[in-house]
C-alpha cells in the first residue's frame, strides 16, 4: 500500500509562505545548508527559467550563514528548521509544495542554476497524459568554479550522465523532477539513508513500474569548486561507501549504466593495480613502473570517450591530467566498495 503524504512527510516547523504566493502545477524544491553562497545564483536561475517566486521553496536545513534571509529577500517560500539532513529537507519542501497544489516537484540543489530552458523541458517530458513519471537530467559543460579539479570532477559527472542518457532506474536531485502521485507512492526520501537518498528515491520509484527518464536537454551549472583532498573525501565517504552499501542491499536490483557501468568496472580495476604498483616502486621500481603505466594506457582507453569529450569541451591540457585523476576516482571507488562489502551486515 502506497504511503499517504502526511505518513510520509514531516510537517514543516518555522516555516513562512509569503501572503502573494500561488499555487502552481510545477514547484521547485530547494533544500539549502549553509548556502549563503550560491542560493542566489540558484534563485535567480529559477526565474530565468520563468518559475515565480511563488513556485519555489527554500528548505533551510539549519543555517548560521543566512541562506534563510536570502531566500525570504528573493520572495519565495521558506521552510525553516533544525538541521535533519537533505531527505528530510526534501521531504519538507515536497509537502508545502504539495499544500501549495504541485503537480510536478523539481528538486533542485543549493550549488546548481537551472538552465533557462528547464521548466519547458520538464514540462515537455511530464506534460499531461504522458508516461514518464520522472526526469533528471545532467551538469552542463560550463561549471563555475575554475580549477582543474573541480573541472574535471564537474565534466566527469556530466559526461556520466550523457552516456546514459534514455530509460533510467535511479534519480538525480541535482535537477529532476517526478509526479506527486509517484513521489507520493514511493514514500518521497528515506531519512534514513545517509547520502545517496535520491539514487534509492529513483530505485522505489523503478521497483513500483514508474517510468524515469534522464534527459539531457535538462541541463544545470554546477557551481561548486572541489579540491584534490574534497574530492577524495567525497568520492570516499559521501559518495562510494553509501553507494555501494546502497547497491549491496538491493541484491541483484542494480541500476541500469551509470556508475556500474562495464567501463567503470575496468576502471576500478586499473586504479586497484596502480595502487598494488606502489610499493613495488621500492623493490622493482623498472617492473612496477612498467606494469602501472600500462594500467594508466588501459584505464585511459577504457575511458577514451570521457577523454575526448573532455578535450572538446576544456582543452587537451585537461584531458591529459585527467588521467591520474580518474586512477583517484576509481581508487576511492573501489576503496569504498571493498569496506562496504567488508562492514555490510548479511
């Protein structure tokens, strides 16, 4: 039996809806945690992409920075509260939009400006009598931030994404959209699951027979800026150990392409052998050497059509360092499904 909404969803504490909203049959969601920085940029992407102000809801997750009075200065509504965590935010924002009489809920992230065509391609995709219960879509290939790194953890990310673009079996809070009915039916986002709320969001709704699309025409930028240490610690952390927690309960459920991918596989198993060849360096550095650059030419064949996307869209310089960044990548990838498999409980 499918959950009711106020089953489901907490109701929103300290919240303020501005006496000019209105209701819409399409409302963005916004969970914010110390946004302070890039919510305006985000706000402002919404109305470029025609949603009003009344359309759209800030769910501020607990803030010290002032992410709440920038949105309550933008016009749209604001759902205040303790610190409980992105799912439960969501969850929040997904309620008042539903009071409000969504029909469509758009979840957005904090650090990514909507395209301007992206309500008219939501629209277009979820549009009355259409099958489609859900659609995501990808980063574009102008992330904000300028560094190397953040380049090309940003473009790797939009490059996975395009790949896989057409039927999909998970779900993507950076920019999609789903039904109320669907999201309502799923349960919205389990509170529970630490990181990767929405990739298990995207599998209820699959198992349930809901139709998810990954459009590449739903495009946002993404204005966060990585560092080699922050990427290593998310790719770890936040995103490989839950995900392959994740994974590892669904038993043989995994989600069509994206990170499990064959090519992702060969990857991890390269960066494994580069990691083996450290320490061979001391012994026999001719032979250790030897075997890790082979595993660098085979993981940079492997990853061939990132590369060359890469290449087109920020230079050859990039594509070329891209190389020992990818052999990190997968390390924390495979790192993190190695403890995962090591402390998951049977």
């Amino acid at each position: 039996m499918a959950k009711t909404a106020s089953a489901t969803f907490p109701a929103a504490t300290g919240g303020t809806i501005p006496s000019t909203a209105e209701p819409g049959a399409i409302h963005v969601v916004i969970p914010a945690r110390q946004a302070a920085a890039y919510l305006p940029a985000c706000l402002a992407g919404t109305r470029a992409a025609g949603f009003a102000p009344g359309e759209v809801t800030v769910v501020d997750d607990g803030s010290t920075d002032g992410t709440a009075g920038i949105a309550r200065e933008a016009g749209v509504r604001v759902v205040s509260g303790p610190r409980r965590g992105a799912a439960a935010a969501r969850n929040a924002g997904a309620r008042a939009a539903i009071g409000a009489g969504a029909e469509i809920l758009v979840f957005v992230d904090a650090d990514v400006v909507p395209g301007e065509d992206a309500r008219a391609v939501i629209a277009e995709v979820l549009g009355a009598g259409g099958e489609v219960a859900a659609v995501f879509g990808a980063y574009d290939a102008r992330p904000a931030a300028p560094g190397a790194v953040s380049r090309f953890r940003n473009l790797l990310h939009r490059h996975v994404h395009l790949q896989n673009a057409g039927p999909a079996a998970t779900f993507w809070t950076g920019l999609g959209a789903v039904r109320r009915g669907a999201f309502e039916a799923a349960g919205g986002f389990d509170p529970g699951q630490r990181m990767m709320e929405d990739v298990k969001f995207g599998m209820a709704l699959a198992r349930a027979g809901h139709a998810i699309q990954l459009d590449p025409r739903l495009q946002g930028t993404h204005l966060k800026a990585w560092s080699l240490a922050g990427m290593v610690r998310t790719d770890l952390l936040d995103r490989a150990i839950p995900w392959s927690r994740l994974l590892l309960s669904q038993g043989a459920a995994l989600p069509r392409g994206l990170n499990t991918a064959p090519a992702a596989r060969a990857s991890v198993l390269c960066a494994g052998v580069l990691l083996l060849c450290l320490p061979g360096l001391l012994v026999r550095p001719l032979g250790a050497a030897g075997l890790g650059g082979a595993a660098l030419l085979v993981l940079a064949a492997v990853n061939g059509p990132f590369l060359s996307r890469l290449r087109r869209e920020a230079g050859a310089g990039l594509a070329l360092l891209a190389v020992p960044l990818l052999a990190v990548h997968y390390a924390c990838g495979g790192a993190g499904y190695a403890w995962a498999r090591i402390t998951t409980r049977r």
